[in-house]
C-alpha cells in the first residue's frame, strides 16, 4: 500500500498524500452535509462528501470510493418512483495542473437516477451522467459550470450533442431482484459515450466503452 501511495500520490478511497514520502500517511477527509425537505416528495441536500448509485460493493455507475466533494442533490419521491439529480465539483489531483496559481484541475459532473419500485421485489434504476472540464484541455482557458446542465431533467445526451459532444456522456441501467428476505440478486450495464451506429456495428470501435456485473449481495445472522 506504502509503494502504491508513493508511486501515484493518491491515497485509495480518500485524496491527495500530504507525507511527501514519508512511511507514515497523512490525508484530508472533511465531511459536512445540510439536508431539507422543503415538502414530503422533495429532499435538498446541499454538502461535501462521497456519493453511491447503484449496487454492488463498487458501484459501475457513481462509487463512493473516492475523494469527497461538493455537490447539491435534489431527492424527489412520488409512490413507487424515487427520481435523484445532483451536480457536482470535482479535483483530478492525478492530473498535473495548468499553472500552479490555478490549483488542480478540476470538472463537474451532473448525475440523474431515476429508480422504479415495480413490485416488492423488483427494482429497476436508470441513470445519465455527464462530465465536463472546468478549463480548457489545450489553452487552460476557463469554462466553468456549464448552465445547460442546470435542467434536472434525466437523459442529457442531447443537449451534450447539441453543444458539440465535447464532454463526457454516460448512461447506465440498474437492476436487483429480492430472492429471499436476506439475499438479492443485482446487475449492472454501464455505458460511455453510446453513439449507436458504432456500437451496434460490433466493430470494436473505441467511441463505445461499457461494463457490466451481476452479483448476490445479503445478510446473514449467527445468532
């Protein structure tokens, strides 16, 4: 683990060593959430901290292994229907900066979940994401939040083609099924940058990148 920090100055699941090589590791890690629920259907939360979608011990669609970060999350829910929309400020402390008076680089990311109750045992979740630079890959020129994104409308692809396709799009489905009352069964497909015409042309073009995984997640008890 010691190698592995020196090596990329990461420190797995938290942020950036502050050691300097030292065997002895030292990182941040602040946590502070503001949550409201203005009405019964509507939660906001407004914080810094790590976020899960979906199942699975890592998640395919949004991991809380990670940096924490700020965001603002909007939680609506409606009978069986739980709609999620949350915009995010992410640093890349991998990636070397522009200059040292601009810190990091950094990007935000919109994330939309919409997850379906079919039954009490069925549940089925569809999720869009899309992340953008906050400056300009070549000039260094500032972007910043990009106000096209603010709709809190889930599938954004369109807006992100409309704009030129220069960021990244991602969609995902979700899916787990409650065998028993102690074991359910989930599965994952992820996809990055889907443009149909070359995916389905089974090509292998590398304008299409997807994961998937299905596992059994569930409790037990020794008592």
């Amino acid at each position: 683990m010691t190698n592995y920090i020196n090596q990329v100055g990461i420190v797995p699941g938290q942020a950036y060593d502050r050691s300097f090589g030292k065997n002895t590791k030292d990182w941040s890690d602040v946590t502070a959430i503001i949550s409201f629920t203005p009405v019964k259907y509507l939660n906001v939360e407004l914080g810094q901290d790590r976020n899960f979608i979906g199942d699975g011990y890592r998640s395919l669609l949004l991991s809380d292994f990670a940096s924490t970060y700020p965001f603002l999350k909007l939680t609506g829910t409606l009978g069986n229907v739980k709609y999620m929309a949350m915009w995010s400020h992410m640093t890349d402390p991998a990636r070397p900066a522009f200059q040292y008076t601009n810190g990091y680089k950094r990007k935000w990311g919109v994330f939309h979940y919409l997850d379906w109750n079919v039954n009490k045992r069925l549940s089925v979740g569809f999720f869009d994401a899309v992340i953008w630079a906050d400056r300009d890959s070549v000039s260094g020129g500032k972007r910043g939040f990009d106000v096209a994104y603010a709709n809190p409308i889930i599938f954004l692809r369109p807006i992100e083609a409309g704009n030129g396709s220069p960021d990244n799009a991602m969609i995902g489905v979700n899916a787990k099924y409650k065998i028993t009352n102690g074991v359910t069964a989930y599965g994952q497909f992820y996809l990055d940058e889907f443009r149909a015409q070359d995916f389905f042309a089974g090509d292998g073009s590398i304008k299409n990148k997807y994961a998937w995984q299905i596992g059994l997640k569930g409790l037990t008890s020794l008592i």
